[in-house]
C-alpha cells in the first residue's frame, strides 16, 4: 500500500532533485517504488511516448527491479 500524499510529495522532491546522484542512490528503494507505479500505469495511460506492445512497462519495470536489486539497504 502507498500513502498518496506521501508518495506524491517525495516524487516532487525526485523530480526536483534528478541530478543529485547521491540523493537518488540514497534513494534507491523509493526510486524502485516510482518505476513499479509507471510500470503499473503504462498499462492505464495512453502516452505516445510508450510503445503500443503489451511490454510498454516492461522498462519500468526492469528499472525497478534493479533499483531494489541495487539499493544500499
């Protein structure tokens, strides 16, 4: 389960902090959390920037998996 108004509050301050490497590998977990939340949306969302194959999230979801897979915790 994801608290929304805590989830959308950190991913502005990601977003706001992109190019903070040490931040976002501090970060690692929640990182993960926001690629598993596109991965889900990709299948809801039209975007035309994602692929019109049934594996348009599988990127958000390979990026998740390292995210956890790599995170310092």
């Amino acid at each position: 389960m994801v608290d929304k108004l805590k989830f959308l509050r950190e991913y502005n301050y990601l977003m706001d902090h992109m190019n903070d490497v040490a931040m976002v590998r501090e970060n690692a977990p929640y990182v993960a959390l926001v690629f598993s939340v596109f991965a889900c949306a990709s299948r809801i969302v039209e975007d035309p920037g994602l692929s019109d194959t049934d594996y348009s999230g599988i990127e958000f979801y390979e990026r998740s998996v390292l995210g956890i897979y790599f995170s310092p915790s």
